[in-house]
C-alpha cells in the first residue's frame, strides 16, 4: 500500500500555516531573537558608564514596538500582550530567588530592621501621601470617573519599588551598604504594596474604622512572618534531604533538579495560600546558599551557581523588553490622543508625587536608624541617603502588573479614566527607569568617589585566599569565621540596640554550629563518598596550605 509522505507532510504544513499557532511562532522567534540583540548590545555597551542591560532592553522593546506599530499601519505595537500571570508565576520568581541566593547575608541581616524599617514603614507613608495627593489632585482636573478605591489602588501602585532595576543600577561589591538597604528593602515593600492593593480591593472602603486599621495591620505581620517561615522551611527541607539522600553519588542531575524546583515550589505554594511569594522565594534563596549548596558536589555547585544567575539575566531582559514593547499599546494611547496635555501632566503629577513620597520617609527613617548605631562608619551618612532615596525612584514591572490588574480587564479597557491611569503608569515606568536609571550609576561614582575604600569600611567580608583559588566554587557570601571570646557581651538594652550586629551574630552562629549544621549541613559537614569529588573540608584544607 502506497503512502505520499511529502502529500501528508505539506496537508500538515498548510494546516499549520492556517491556525493562530503560527503568529504566535512567528512572535515567540522575533522575541527570543531580540533578547540575544540585548545580550550582546549589552556587552559591547558593558564598559559604558551611563548604559546597562536594563535600559538597553527597554530601548530596544521601544524601537521594536515603533517598527511593529508603522508596518501595521497603527493597529498593532507589541508581539506579546503583558500579562500578569507570565510576569508574576514565570519570570519574577528566578530574579527574586537568585538575588537572596547570591545575597550578602551577613551585610543584609545586620542592616535588617533599617531594611524592614524602611520597607514596611516607609511603603505605608509613600502609600498614604500619593494617595492623600491623587484624591486632592486629579478629583479636580478631568481624567474620567474614579472612585475612592481607584485612587487607594495608585497610591499602592506608585509605592512598589523596581527591585529588579536596582539589581542592574547598583553593584553589591562596590556598595554593599546602599546595595542591601535598597534591594533588601524593594522585597520588602513589594510585599507591602500587594498587602495594601490586596487590601483596598477587597476591604469596603466606605467603612473604614480603628478595627479595619488594625485588621490591616495584623495582616502584613501574619504575611510577612508565614512567608519569611514558608521560604526557610523549603529552603531547610531541601538541605537535609540532598543531605541525607546525597544524591550527588549517583547523579548531579538530580541534586540540581531539586534544588530549582524546591525553590519553585515554595513561591508557588505561597501564591497557593494567599502569601507573599516574593518574600517566600526571596529568604528560600537565603537558606539554600547557606545550607542546601554546601551540601551538593563541587560540580554541582558550580552549575547551581551559573543556572540561577542565569535564569535571573535572561527574566531580566525579557521583563525589560516586554515592558517596553507593551508601552506603546496603541489600544489605550487612543483614549488620550484627544487630550495628551492631559495625559503628560497626570504623569508629572504621579511622578513628583513619587519623588515627595520618597523623601518623605528615607531621610527621617534614616535618622531614627542612625540613632540605633554608636559605630560611625555603620550609619547612613547624607550622601548614601541621597542615594537610598533615588535609587528607590524606579517604579518597574511591579507597578505595571498592579495597574493593569485595577484599570484593565485581561488587558483591555475602555474608560477613558482607566486608559489615562495606564499610560501615565507607563509614562512614569519608562520615563523612571531610564532617566534615573541612567544617573543613578553616575551620581554613585559623584557622591561615593572611592566605593573601593567604601566598601573595605562598610563591609563585613574579608578577603580571603579561597577567593583566588577557587573563585568558580566561592559562593561569594560571608565570612564564616567565628568571633569567639572577642564579642563584649551586653550590659544593657541600649548597648544591644547600639552594637547589636557581632552580638546577634556570634550566638546565632553557635546555635547554628550547634543544632542547625548537624541536622541540616552546611559547610563542614558535607559527607565524604569515596571518588567523589574533594568536599568543603578538602577545600579548606588547600586553603590552609596556600596561606602557610
């Protein structure tokens, strides 16, 4: 029985070319052929003081969305509709787990009431004053029918932070101060900001009362302590079963394997009960760099290493470039083509608003942190708050995400009001990460001219000879030296709250040598299999060596 592969093959070509599939193929292969442009114009641009691959995405996204728009003849700008669902379930996750992951963890937990400070309290005063403003302000100029939960919602928009801008702006090395108080505190006020969104939709607003400000309260707390729980409980379970399992006999494959899907499981288990699964992933990555990594194969922590940094560079630029292609989305720039004075001016309104709602609580909250620390050189000085304060300026993904969620419906809308708040998000979102994007790296260079005497006083972490050799194998973390009888203990309240980092430390760190390595590992109790690979205790032990 004869059969005509090339006529079953060209019926199922042209079944192919007939369906939608096919344009989504088309778009998905333009997309990943734009991210290599932005890889490797990023790399010819990487020694550039003013550009980074952030910005360079976006403007690549903005000329793409121009050609698309022109060849369409104005009916078209994007290949891809921004969606919540892809943003906040694919991309985020990997960025937010590689920056605890890789995180400076003696640097971040020292600072941690001035991040939490900063990321709680001071997301509440940017809410209350952007809100306070949008009611005072647009209820007098003609930008459509909103109501009180609309204006609620932008303050909460307009409050979250970029954390994935101040990943690409700031560098940990070079500034780990400014660098862990301005990401350490983006996590936080991105939890914050969902919390308070979260809250204007589903509180009845016309009935605000002491009960529901306390209901509100006790919220963010049951969230931020359930999550922060959720994400080191992955992060522990992950560690004593490589531990125990040691599957790195048998097969690296599967050391890794859990290790990225632990960490998606507990960002997704989160987002399952209604927690924050920023902060979730955020201390898991914690958690598994401190526990988890010590515990896999040297190969496996080489590949470990790698395969989160580079998921969290490649969910970069694809946020950055979908954000701006998306921008200029012809189906809500016509509802303010009649008016575009007034569209530009809702976006300076909301953009000065940012600025005050900033400075509002970096500078005073500052000054109460300051009042907490004796140590001179562990104070924010004015010119690192001026920093803290503009850094933060990025609004990002976040608040596009939120905005289409309040003013849109699966994307779309049709009020004009809705429409004005979408394209002023945007105009604030491109307008932000470019321009303070491209000054913030320059105004660190102007501020903090010598970032390399910076960080050998700000910093916590020695240099030491691992770092030279084996510099693919340091997890770039902290100094795991114990300071023994050299901690003073304290004699008082006001002395713990004034040194209270080398206090904090030196117990947590013999509660952990005590009852958490044992259980869980870490490192110097990765188990020896015979033909493996040398362990961490090898490792030291060249060290030693080397020194000698």
């Amino acid at each position: 029985m004869g059969f005509d592969f090339a006529l079953l093959l060209g019926k199922l070509g042209s079944n192919r070319l007939a369906t939608s599939e096919y344009s989504s193929i088309v778009s998905m292969n333009l997309f990943v052929a734009l991210l290599c442009a932005c890889i490797v114009i990023g790399h010819l641009l990487e020694e550039n003081r003013w550009m980074n691959e952030s910005i360079t995405a976006l403007v690549i996204g903005i000329c793409t969305g121009v050609v698309i728009l022109l060849s369409s003849g104005g009916t078209n700008s994007h290949l891809l509709v921004f969606s919540e669902d892809l943003f906040f379930i694919y991309l985020l996750p990997p960025i937010i787990f590689n920056a605890g992951f890789q995180v400076k963890k003696k640097q971040f937990f020292r600072n941690f009431m001035t991040i939490v400070l900063f990321g709680a309290v001071g997301t509440v005063i940017s809410f209350t004053i952007i809100s306070f403003g949008a009611i005072n302000i647009f209820q007098r100029m003609d930008v459509g029918t909103l109501e009180l939960g609309d204006f609620l919602a932008i303050g909460a928009i307009f409050s979250a932070t970029d954390s994935v801008c101040t990943l690409q702006v700031l560098n940990q090395d070079q500034t780990p101060l400014l660098y862990s108080l301005v990401f350490g505190e983006g996590v936080v006020n991105d939890a914050t900001s969902v919390v308070i969104f979260n809250a204007v939709q589903n509180f009845d607003l016309s009935q605000i009362t002491t009960a529901v400000a306390f209901q509100l309260i006790g919220n963010f707390f049951y969230l931020f302590i359930t999550s922060t729980l959720l994400g080191a409980g992955a992060g522990l379970l992950s560690a004593y079963i490589i531990k125990k399992l040691y599957f790195g006999r048998h097969s690296t494959d599967r050391e890794v394997a859990i290790m990225i899907l632990m960490a998606y499981l507990s960002y997704m288990l989160a987002e399952l009960f209604y927690l924050s699964g920023i902060l979730t992933v955020f201390f898991c990555g914690i958690v598994m760099s401190h526990y988890t990594w010590h515990n896999v194969t040297e190969k496996s922590r080489v590949t470990t290493k790698h395969t989160f940094a580079t998921l969290s560079f490649v969910a970069e630029l694809f946020i950055f470039l979908y954000v701006g292609m998306d921008a200029l989305d012809i189906e809500k720039w016509k509802f303010v083509k009649d008016s575009p004075g007034t569209s530009v001016e809702v976006s300076a309104i909301l953009l000065g608003l940012v600025l005050v709602g900033r400075a509002a609580f970096v500078f005073p909250l500052s000054f109460l942190s300051n009042l907490t620390k004796k140590a001179r050189h562990e104070r924010i000085d004015f010119r690192q708050q001026v920093l803290i304060w503009w850094a933060g300026l990025m609004r990002g993904a976040v608040s596009m995400a939120l905005a289409y969620n309040q003013f849109t419906k699966l994307g779309h809308t049709t009020l004009r009001g809705n429409a004005i708040m979408i394209t002023s998000t945007i105009t604030v979102v491109l307008f932000s990460t470019m321009v303070f994007g491209l000054i913030t790296q320059p105004l660190v260079r102007l501020l903090l001219p010598s970032p390399k005497s910076m960080t050998r006083m700000i910093s916590s972490e020695p240099t030491t000879p691992k770092s030279f050799i084996v510099p693919l194998l340091g997890n770039g973390q902290d100094s795991e030296i114990d300071l023994g009888p050299h901690v003073v203990r304290p004699s008082s309240l006001r002395m713990l709250l004034s040194t209270p980092s080398h206090t904090v430390h030196h117990y947590w760190r013999k509660f952990d040598n005590a009852f958490m390595r044992p259980v869980f590992g870490g490192r110097g109790f990765v188990p020896f299999v015979p033909g493996s690979p040398p362990t961490e205790q090898s490792t030291h032990h060249l060290v030693d060596e080397e020194t000698n």
